[in-house]
C-alpha cells in the first residue's frame, strides 16, 4: 500500500480484531483484488488474525520509519487534505466523529480543531494509536475529546458517531461489504471515504506505483499491506440501499473521494 506522508490506515483488518486496550446490481460487480504476492494477499493462505497481525506490523514499522529519532508527527496527506477541506466547514456544528482507519490521526485531529465535540480513531497498527494519542497532546484539546482503539474495525465495539470517516483506508480490507455494513451501522448522518480509482487509466496508474512502493518497503525489510481495489459503484450503491445520498463527489490526482448524507437521520 502506498506510504504516503500520513500513511495509509490500518484500522481495516480483514474480519477479525486484534484487539488490545452504479447502475448495475451489486451481484453483478464483482470485487477485483490487487494481484497476490506469492499467495500473501489470498485470504485463502492466511487466517484473518494473521493477515491482521502481517497489516499491524507493517504499520507499525511505516510509522516509526516516519517518525524517526526525534518522533515527529507525520504531517497530513494531500488526499486527507482535500477530504478535510470539504468536511471542514461543516465541523462547526460540532458532530462526534468515528474514523475507521485512522492511522496517527491526522484528519482526525484537524476535525476536532475545527470544531467537532468527539473522535473515536480505530486502527489495527498500535504504533499508530500512540502516535495519534501524542498528537492529541500536541495539539493540547481537552482531555476526552478523544478515543482510540487499536484493534479491527468491523470487530471492535464502538457506539453509534454523527460521521463515520474512512479515509485511505477501504483499499486495506478484501471485503468491502462488511466494511462498509460497519461503517453504515455506526453513522448516523454522514458517511465520508477516499478511494483509489479502481478503473481505467488511473488504476494502471495505482497498480504502478502501488509496486513501486511495495518495492521499497520489501527493500527496507517490511512485508508489504495487502492492497485491494474495490469498484466504487459497488460502494456507492451499498451506501444509497442504505439510505445515504450523495452530496459531493470528486476526484483527487489517483483518489476518488465522496461524501454520502443521510436525509433522515438515525437517532
């Protein structure tokens, strides 16, 4: 998976915790999977708890190689960003937020300085969680402003949020459906995510640079995240049975990011 300057999150384990403290009938779409290491992404090969375990330790290595000596905080991606501008002026209304996949928090973080009354942050890389729990403290917010969970997020027992934010993070997780099941279970207003494009040239695009990458962190000692591409129609209409509609949709370089309202909100 692509480590870009937040990295890319964690939280969405294959379908077990590793807890620790369109037009077309989604039948018809079928789920396409990044091409398999050596059989390291086939759920087949591989339990859920070590797929997990494999996410986890990548993870946590990626995060400390960006935080160095000194720790540094990683600084927000330009994909975040672009999310966090079209969420941003609507934090004011101070909504709780769950994001699923949160890695150091980053996004989450920005959200709470922007005006939104809680964050829960879940994500299977526990070296993450410490890093997103430092930024909090960096950013000095009011204690209990603040919630993380290292484990998986289909899995962990999280109460229903105002949003639910999967930033980076779907293209980690083979079954899309249970994630996206969680994610609509848990939001009572918004659902918000960023995807890579999954069709046409960018994906040839992705998948290039998705080994580059993969190249690198095998040459640094890491073994690589399973990556998946997930067609967007299919979210999208899972989101839409649901109830949600969408009130801003827009590309980003190789992303495509959403954000999915609920005209009558769940209480």
């Amino acid at each position: 998976m692509p480590p870009t300057l937040d990295g890319p999150n964690s939280a969405t384990g294959p379908k077990t915790a590793t807890a620790v403290p369109s037009s077309r009938p989604m039948a018809e779409l079928p789920q396409d999977q990044r091409a398999p290491r050596d059989g390291e992404a086939e759920p087949a090969c591989c339990s859920d708890a070590e797929l997990n375990a494999q996410i986890s330790a990548c993870f946590d290595r990626l995060t400390g190689l960006r935080r160095g000596g000194r720790g540094a905080l990683p600084a927000l991606s330009p994909v975040s960003h672009s999310l966090l501008s079209a969420l941003g002026p609507d934090a004011e209304g101070g909504p709780t937020v769950l994001e699923f996949g949160a890695g150091t928090a980053g996004l989450t973080v920005a959200l709470l300085e922007r005006g939104a009354t809680h964050a829960t942050g879940v994500d299977l890389s526990a070296a993450s969680i410490a890093a997103a729990r430092d930024r909090v403290a960096a950013a000095d917010l009011p204690d209990g402003r603040a919630t993380f969970i290292v484990g998986d997020a289909t899995d962990v027992a999280v109460e229903p949020h105002d949003w639910v934010v999967l930033d980076r993070a779907i293209c980690c997780y083979g079954d899309v459906d249970r994630l996206i099941g969680r994610a609509i279970a848990s939001a009572r207003t918004r659902i918000a995510y960023s995807v890579p494009e999954s069709e046409g040239w960018r994906r040839i695009v992705n998948r290039a640079i998705w080994f580059v990458e993969d190249s690198w962190q095998a040459l640094v000692g890491l073994r690589p995240s399973p990556g998946y591409f997930h067609p967007i129609r299919r979210i999208d209409a899972q989101l839409a049975a649901a109830g949600f509609r969408p009130t801003q949709r827009w590309r980003f370089r190789l992303w495509r990011l959403a954000i999915f309202d609920r005209p009558n909100p769940q209480s």
